[in-house]
C-alpha cells in the first residue's frame, strides 16, 4: 500500500429524523435552549453571574440537540 496516496473522505450526511415524533421533539429542545441562551443573554447584560452560567448550559444543550449518539458515548 503506497503511504502516500490519498484517502477518501468519509461524507457523514446530516442526521434525519426517522419519526414526526422525535421532529416535534427536536423541535421543542431548540426553542427551549434558544429561549434558555436568551434569557441568559438578559441576565449577563444585567451584569449578573448567572447569565454566564445559562449561556454555557443551553449553548451545551443545544450542541448535543445537533450531535450523534456515538459523539459522546464513553
């Protein structure tokens, strides 16, 4: 096998959803972390601790909303 040759790249398309029950799901956990990044943005504009804290937890909730199972199964 030559070192030197290239790879192919392995696409992974973009999760679909199997069921209009996990879209309505999926859907709801977004507009809770979206209102949940919101509110956090009001509280660090008020200048309160907080507001971070809201921002790392729903920005974090948000990301795993978008990831796969297997990104972070141990």
């Amino acid at each position: 096998m030559d070192p030197f040759k290239r790879r192919k790249k392995k696409h992974t398309p973009f999760h679909a959803v199997s069921s209009p029950r996990e879209l309505v799901r999926l859907l709801i956990n977004v507009v809770l972390c979206v209102t949940g990044l919101v509110f956090g943005f009001i509280y660090l504009i008020k200048g309160l601790v907080i507001g971070w804290l809201l921002i790392a937890a729903f920005t974090f909730f948000l990301l795993v909303q978008f990831s796969e199972p297997t990104d972070y199964d141990i």
